[in-house]
C-alpha cells in the first residue's frame, strides 16, 4: 500500500536530503495554476543530475514559461528505491513530491549508451509502462528523451520513448509546451498530440516511421517530415544559475557556459560533429554572469564550460578580470577541457584559486603520425610547450588522456604512448624538483555516428592485445598511474550506440536481468553478464560478435559508403554525408583538415539558414596590473548564534550544514575570516553535531569576521540567506580569544519520543525511569576517539531525566547528558541503552529533539 513520500525520507536512508526538493534555486510554482507540467530528470543519482548543466538550463527556461511547471526527478538511491518498491509507492518529482503519472510530459536525459537502463528503472518505479505501444491506451505522460545519445542515433531506444528531442533545447522544449497546451485545450488524443509534434523541427515521433531490412528508417505518412533536423540554439548562461544543492554534488560549484559547439574536426568525437556550429559568448556576458552567479549562488569555486575552453579566445582575459574583482575571496577556478596547444601562462595563472588544480589534457595519440589521421591538430612541439608550461607554473602531476584503437593504429603507436611519456618527463625535470608525474587513461576507441569514423569497429582481442602491451611499457617508466577502461564496457557502448531498433528488446531484458549504471561500478561482472544473457536472448549474439571481432578499412570505396544505409541517416545534424566519406579518405592519407572557426570552410555542409554560422568573438585586451591575492585572515570580532533546526533539514547532515552556512555568509556578503594555509576555510564553528533526522532549538554556531559588523545586522543578514527551517534565534558577541564553543561544552539538553517494540498491557514508564535514577552503575562498553576499548559508567553522564507524557506504548522524555570531546557523550542511544539495562523489553528511538547546549561559564 503506498504511502506519503514524506514517511520514506528519513534518516534510515543514505543521504535524505537529496530528496527534499527545497534547494535555493528550487522553483514551486502553483500546481493547479499550470495548463502544463513537466517533469525534467537525468536519470542518474541526485549528485550527478543536480549538477548538470543542461539540466538545469532547462529546468530554469520551462519555467520561466507562463501557464507551465516544471518539476524534477532523479534515480532513487537502491535503499529509497526498495522503499518505494516495498510500500507501492510510486516514484517521485522532488518539489512536489507527486507521482511521475500526475505529470503531463516527462524529459529524460539520454546521454549515455548504456543509460537507458536506469531510464527503464526509473518508469518502472514511477507504475508507467516501459514502452511507448503499451501507453497508448492509458492516460499516462508523454515520455521524451534529449541528450547526445538521443541525438545521435535514437533507435535502439525508439521503443521505450514517445519522441525524441534532438539538439540543443532552449527553444525546442518551449515550443513543445505550446504545443501540448493547445493539444490539451483542443481535446486531442495522444496520437493526434504526437503528429503535431511531429512538425517542428528537432521533434522525432518513432512510430511515425518504419525501419527497413536495409537499415534505413522511412517515414509511415505523408505528412512528417522525411529527415528530421537536429536544432541549434544561441548560448544563455544566465539560465545556468540556480539549484544550490543541500548535498555535495559531483561539480560542486557554478558552471557558466563560455562557447558552444567545437570545429576542431577531430574525427573519433561525435560531440564536436553534433554541436556545430561554434557559438562564442560574449565575454561582458561570462563576466556579469560570473558575478551574478557568485552573488546568487554562494559558491566559492566555478567552472567555465565549452567542448574546448582554451578555444574561447576571450578566456585569458576574462579569467584575468573576474580574478581582479574576486581578489580578496578564495574563490577557485576550474576548466574541465582544455587544449594543451593553447595552454600558456595566462591560463595557468587564472586556473584554481589559493591552491594548484587538477590540470588535464588529452592528446589521444603517442605519435604525431596517429594525431594526424585523427585530425587532431596537435604537433609534438605544442604538446612539449603545453605541458613544460604546466611545470614551470608549479604543476607535479598533469592528467592525460589517450585512446587505443585508433584507425590506422599499429604498435609503434600504442609504445608511443609510453615513449611520449618518457620524453615530457626528461624534458620536465631540474630546478632540484622530481620529475613531473602523470595520471593516464587509456580508453578503447568507440566509433560513433555521425563522424567519419562510424564504419570503423575495433576486435575486443585487438584491445586487450593493446593494453597489454602498454601495461609492460608503464612498468619501467616512474611516477605514473594508468588507468584502462574494460574492454566489455567498450563493446557494450559499441553494440548500442551503432545500433538499429531491434535492440529495444536487449536494453529491456538487460535492465530486467539488473543491469544499471550502478551496477557497472559496483559489480561488473554482473552487469556485463546481464547484458550478455540479454543479447542471447534476443537471438542477437551474431550482431554481438561483430563487433567484438572488429571491422577495419585499409581503403575506402567512396561510392559503397555513401549508398550504404544506416540506422541514423534518416537525422539531419547538418553535417553531410558525403563530407564525412571524404574527411575518411583524408584521415587514410594522413590528411588534415583546420579548424574553420580560425582558418578557411571546411565545407560540412553545417553552416547555413537553418543551423547557422560559426560567431568568433574577438577577445578584448588583458587586463593590465599585477593580481595581488589577499584573503582576509584577521579576527576582529565573534558573534555566537543561536539556531534551530527543523521541518525537513532536519534530514541535512552536519557537514551539508557547514556548508549551508558557509553559502549563506557569501551571499549575504558578510565579512567572514579565513584560515590561513593552503586551503582556506570560513571561520565559522557549529558547537555540536545533531544526529542525523533530528530536531534542534538550541544550536549553536560561532563566526569570526576580518571587520566589525554591528550583531543584529549581521543576524538580519545571515537569517535573510537561510532557509525558514533553520531559524536564527538569538545573536552574541564574545571575546575573539575567548575558548571556542566546543571547549566549553559541558551537557545538553534533548527531548525523546520513545515507543516500546510490543505493546504492554501496562507500561510503567514512571517507574522504570526511577530505576534507571537509582542506579549508581551502568556501564556502556564504548571507544575512545583512537578506537581503544573504554568502559564507561553512563549514570555517572546522566543529569536529569524524568517522563514529560506518556500512553501505553509510547512516552516523551526528557534529559540532561553530560557532553564533551573526548567521546564520552551521553547520546541519545546511550539512553535507549539505559531503559534496557534496568530490565526494560525492546524500545525503539522515534525522534530526538535538542532542546539546549550548555556551556561553562568560566
């Protein structure tokens, strides 16, 4: 029988407050206000989805849309899922904590090949039917997934989806709502909402067209559209603030996006093919966003966000000038993508904050033979002055990224990987430093649709063959960790991601068999054995072994290419067929094509009416003047808070409450001090740590500020940054060098609701609270902070306790513990402990409140 979301979140499950849907940034609108209401979800964990980007782009522009709500929803955690599971609950959206059915339209990120199981999961838990044929006659939501997948080649998910979205979505998905809101307002059935879907752009209806023997897909009426065009949108960072995550998330900061689309032309990268054109944002844009961001969000790191950021010709002075203004705050900065070839003193000196980050470059290809046929655009000189630069400005480690069957690979290429490894590190060393070390990861080639490499396949034996033969390389070379992606993994992705529609019925039976995202990492040899079953299954090991056994071109027979049908021809992404055929050749003969956002067309086929052009944005001049960091480190005044904690944060962990604060003292612009060191933390210092679920009224937290601020606007200023469930009580102003709450610390004072695990007939709470009185023993086998046994007489802890009320099964108490820091607490489950050592039958702890902390006063 299901029940109310709220009795599942909990503190018996990992990390409630995922769940809670009252982030900063979360938008409520009006259920019933809403002609339409959608449901966006990336279906991974909380801490993945949260985080990105497109996400909550996306989120932000449906609901900037009059009459439409959009809520949101994520892949339940496997304990929250059983939950959901075990009580019938169906799965929920988080704001409104309403079932997935109740929504009109649900958005699935397809970003991955392998994603789709978590997808099925997710539908699953929600009671809507996996496939599109069995919601037809139902009155369930419209199902649609977007995403590099989707775009790619959504066949082998065509089954499980009502349409696809292809592209980019800032103006795709409103112009799907007003379509929904006038097809909900006109009565129209599903299938007569999906045919007008069907004619915008960018919308692809699966059971509007037919696959073929041949491979292709055809439409089944005269009226959708023969190919569908993949749609481009203009670049709106400011749509990316909002959404401060209670918990930490995976990019636990603000992302701004700075350049959309890559033409570096790299021929294994499907993403540079399916976001041309190249669309620079303005830089006065990025910098007031950055500012606007910051002031808004809290954060203290953000990240500026492109395929290839270091192709943003702006970004040195742009890094310059936010690093001026933001001089006197440890505010970090991080790059996810970068060209080695562009990486110069200018961008070594923006990237991070106080401290050196991770730093990461992928070269792909050991030789400059192999870099060549791939199109990188990378010569050994450029890669020696990238990374030398990284050294000289205080880097010891780098990461890099290379591939392994590659076309055109023999195994001087796959040694000269190692051999590129020796070379920077000979040519890296001196100044009395050791030399510079390096985090690799191999990863196995995977052809994707839309390149010139989608003919391409690689033998699973030919990789294993290859990462072993590097595994003896790396051996003799020091200071270096490799990592390699497992070679199934690479055929899985392959099977899906080149697929056609007759995999629907592998992704399903894979996710029956518990194949999920997940299980990849928590168990491998399960979820590769999930799919393999499935494949069989399905009567599909034939197509399987295919790939596994590699298929290679050693010369191109252009003419038999172009006619040959694919799963994906029937999509638009502008790129035409023919070039990519050609790029092919090119690739063969060691050809290079340059990147047409800097030098000449390279006739795609892109650029155009519908798609667009490439915008360049020339960048403006470096700031001038030396950057002085100075993070404000003087103490000059504490104020001591009185806080609460309540309602549903009652499910936020001490350290996500931490950073609460932390969040909530940088947007008020508070002036909060800083540690000193090499990682600069705020000042501010919670006396205790509540359990986890529980409740408070007398919390206490202390703040050390570089500048007097007057107390009660300092109050007025924090409480206007906080949740209403964390109330701010009452506001002190205590000598700087006055001991620290914790030292002071000597009890507190808790309130527990108690509930006997069987019923009796009668209880005798009164009396079993005076025997516990009138024991001068009760020894508790406990710990130390090292983890030495210690014995611990806990009536000796216990101040007070007495019964507040009580009925037969269950009673309030209240008591008084004594507290400090050496582990000799009395905790609430210390007192559970007592009622069972004067002989008191099974009692469970139902709620704990935290009524006062009491400090010593000399």
């Amino acid at each position: 029988m299901a029940v109310a979301v709220a009795d599942l979140l909990n503190s018996e499950i990992n990390k409630p407050a995922r769940y809670l849907g009252q982030e900063l940034g979360a938008i409520h609108k009006p259920w019933d206000n809403a002609q339409v209401r959608w449901v966006l979800s990336y279906p991974e964990l909380y801490e993945v989805g949260a985080s990105n980007l497109g996400h909550i782009i996306l989120y932000n522009i449906i609901n900037a849309q009059p009459d439409q709500l959009c809520d949101r929803a994520y892949l339940p955690a496997p304990d929250l899922a059983a939950k959901l599971r075990a009580t019938q609950t169906p799965l929920f959206a988080v704001e409104s904590r309403r079932s997935l059915q109740e929504f009109d339209i649900i958005g699935l990120s397809l970003s991955y090949e392998l994603g789709a199981t978590n997808i099925l999961e997710m539908l699953n838990l929600a009671g809507i039917p996996l496939t599109s044929h069995a919601r037809q006659n139902g009155h369930y939501p419209l199902i649609f997934a977007g995403g590099p997948t989707a775009t790619g080649n959504p066949e082998p998910y065509a089954d499980f989806f009502d349409f696809f979205a292809l592209g980019d979505g800032e103006e795709l998905l409103p112009e799907i709502g007003l379509v929904l809101q006038e097809g909900k307002s006109a009565g129209l059935s599903r299938r007569e909402l999906l045919l007008d879907l069907a004619q915008i752009p960018g919308v692809y209806v699966p059971e509007f067209y037919a696959p073929q023997p041949d491979a292709s897909v055809i439409p089944l009426r005269n009226d959708v559209p023969k190919k569908i065009l993949r749609r481009v949108a203009t670049p709106i960072p400011a749509y990316g603030i909002g959404l401060v995550p209670y918990v930490e998330t995976v990019h636990d900061r603000l992302t701004v996006e700075i350049r959309r689309g890559c033409t570096r032309g790299c021929r294994f990268c499907q993403p540079g093919m399916l976001t041309r054109p190249a669309r620079d944002v303005a830089p006065e844009t990025v910098i007031q966003t950055i500012e606007q961001g910051m002031r808004a969000t809290g954060f203290n790191e953000f990240s500026l966000l492109s395929l290839s950021c270091s192709d943003y010709l702006s970004l040195p002075s742009v890094g310059l000038e936010i690093k001026q203004k933001l001089h006197d705050q440890p505010v970090s900065l991080s790059l996810p993508s970068q060209r080695v070839d562009r990486f110069d003193e200018h961008i070594a000196e923006i990237i991070g904050g106080t401290r050196k980050g991770g730093l990461t470059f992928a070269p792909e290809a050991g030789t400059q033979r192999l870099r060549d046929i791939i199109n990188k655009g990378l010569t050994n000189e450029e890669l020696l002055r990238g990374i030398k630069t990284a050294w000289e400005q205080g880097w010891d480690r780098v990461k890099l990224y290379f591939m392994i069957g590659l076309p055109g690979e023999t195994d001087v290429d796959v040694i000269g990987i190692a051999e590129t490894l020796k070379w920077l590190q000979r040519e890296c060393r001196g100044n009395g430093r050791k030399p510079l070390g390096f985090n690799v990861t191999i990863s196995n080639f995977t052809p994707k649709p839309h390149t010139p490499f989608q003919w391409h396949s690689v033998a699973t034996a030919e990789f294993i063959r290859k990462q072993e033969l590097l595994k003896q390389e790396f051996k003799v070379i020091r200071n270096v960790k490799a990592n390699f992606t497992d070679v199934r993994i690479s055929a899985m992705e392959d099977f899906l991601g080149r697929g056609d529609r007759s995999l629907g019925k592998v992704i399903q039976r894979a996710w029956e068999l518990g194949a999920g995202m997940d299980a990849w990492w928590e168990s491998l040899e399960r979820a590769y054995g999930a799919w393999s079953q499935a494949i069989e299954a399905s009567n599909l090991t034939w197509k399987y072994r295919t790939i596994e056994q590699g298929q290679w071109f050693t010369s191109v027979d252009s003419e038999q290419l172009l006619t040959q049908d694919l799963p994906w021809d029937h999509l638009d992404t502008g790129i035409e067929k023919k070039w990519l055929v050609d790029d092919l050749e090119r690739a063969l003969a060691t050809a290079t094509v340059p990147d047409c956002s800097f030098e000449g067309c390279s006739h795609c086929g892109v650029c155009g009416v519908d798609l667009g052009h490439n915008v360049v944005v020339p960048p403006p001049p470096l700031p001038t003047g030396k950057i002085t960091a100075k993070i404000p480190t003087e103490r000059v005044q504490r104020l001591r808070v009185k806080f609460g904690k309540q309602g549903d944060l009652a499910l936020l962990s001490h350290l996500d409450l931490v950073r609460l604060f932390d969040r909530a003292m940088r947007r008020a612009n508070l002036p909060i001090s800083y540690s000193e060191g090499f990682h600069p933390g705020a000042r501010l210092m919670p006396a205790s740590a509540l359990p986890l679920g529980a409740t408070s009224v007398g919390e206490i937290i202390d703040f050390e500020l570089y500048q007097t601020c007057p107390p009660q606007d300092f109050l007025q200023k924090l409480k206007a940054q906080l949740p209403t469930d964390i109330p701010l009580y009452e506001i002190a102003e205590i000598p700087v060098n006055h001991p620290s709450n914790t030292q002071l610390l000597i009890a507190a004072q808790y309130r527990l609701t108690l509930e006997l695990d069987h019923p009796l007939a009668n209880p005798a709470w009164e009396s079993w609270v005076h025997q516990i009185i009138a024991t001068s023993e009760l020894w508790w086998e406990g710990k130390t902070k090292s983890g030495k046994p210690k014995r611990i007489n806990l009536r000796e802890k216990l101040h007070h306790l007495h019964i507040i009320k009580s009925d037969q099964n269950q009673a309030e108490i209240a008591y008084e513990g004594a507290w400090s820091n050496d582990g000799q607490s009395l905790h609430p489950d210390h007192v559970l402990f007592l009622f069972q050592m004067v002989g008191i039958p099974e009692i469970n702890l139902i709620h704990i409140h935290r009524e006062q902390l009491i400090f010593r006063t000399h």
